[in-house]
C-alpha cells in the first residue's frame, strides 16, 4: 500500500511539472528582441531612448497585472472586452497573446504583429518580460 501511494506522490509531482509553463529564456536575448520588435509600439519606460508610442508602455510588472489598466491609453474594443472578462497577463495568457495576438483577443491594436513563432524566442521575451 506504501508503494502505491508513493508512485501516486512521485507521479502528482512529476505531472505539476509537465503542466506548467516553462519559460527559462534568457533574458539578455528577451531585452534584445523587445529592443528592435516591441518599441516600434511600446515603451519600457527609461529601459530604452527608443520609445514607442502606438501601444501601452510595458515598463514594469508585466506579468500578474490586470490587462487594460494602464491610466490614459485608449485600448480597443478587443481589450476593453478582455478587461470585462478579467483577464490578467499569466505567463499562460502571454504565451497565447504573443505566439497569435489576433486569435487571442479579437480587435486587438497589436494585430498588426504576426506573433512570435519561435519558442526559444518566446520564451526569451518572457524571461525579459519577468524581470522587469
């Protein structure tokens, strides 16, 4: 019986791990990508001279913020949808937002942005956007 609960332990264990995002980017390439791709639209407050000014600045605590807060941005009709639903940015809504933007929130500004289809890319962008 001890066997059996043990192997059910290690499994429960084992499959938290498979289920979670895993995003262990660097966060140099993130900054790099975010650099020459996300300032066309949006600043990172004193990160970069280049400042974007088409979408809302992403200067701190992008992950775990409630999407469309940002005080005196005119978001889309797409966004002030999602901010009824409560959408927050999870590392799971950012992954689905970044990899197909259009799909994820329909009338969104950014669907001017393919998306970012490399997962090691991705997941550089996420690590950047963590430590910020």
């Amino acid at each position: 019986m001890k066997k059996i609960g043990l192997a059910f332990i290690v499994a429960l264990f084992t499959l938290s791990f498979a289920a979670a995002p895993s995003f262990a980017g660097d966060v140099g390439k993130g900054e790099k990508f975010a650099k020459k791709k996300c300032t066309m639209c949006h600043s990172f407050g004193k990160r970069f001279k280049k400042k974007g000014k088409i979408g809302p600045s992403l200067e701190e605590n992008i992950v775990g913020k409630e999407a469309g807060k940002i005080a005196g941005f005119k978001y889309s009709k797409g966004m002030k949808k999602m901010v009824k639903k409560n959408l927050v940015w999870t590392e799971a809504n950012l992954e689905k937002f970044l990899t197909k933007p259009k799909k994820f929130i329909k009338g969104t500004k950014m669907s001017a942005f393919p998306g970012i289809k490399k997962k090691d890319q991705l997941a550089d962008v996420m690590a950047f956007l963590k430590s910020i």
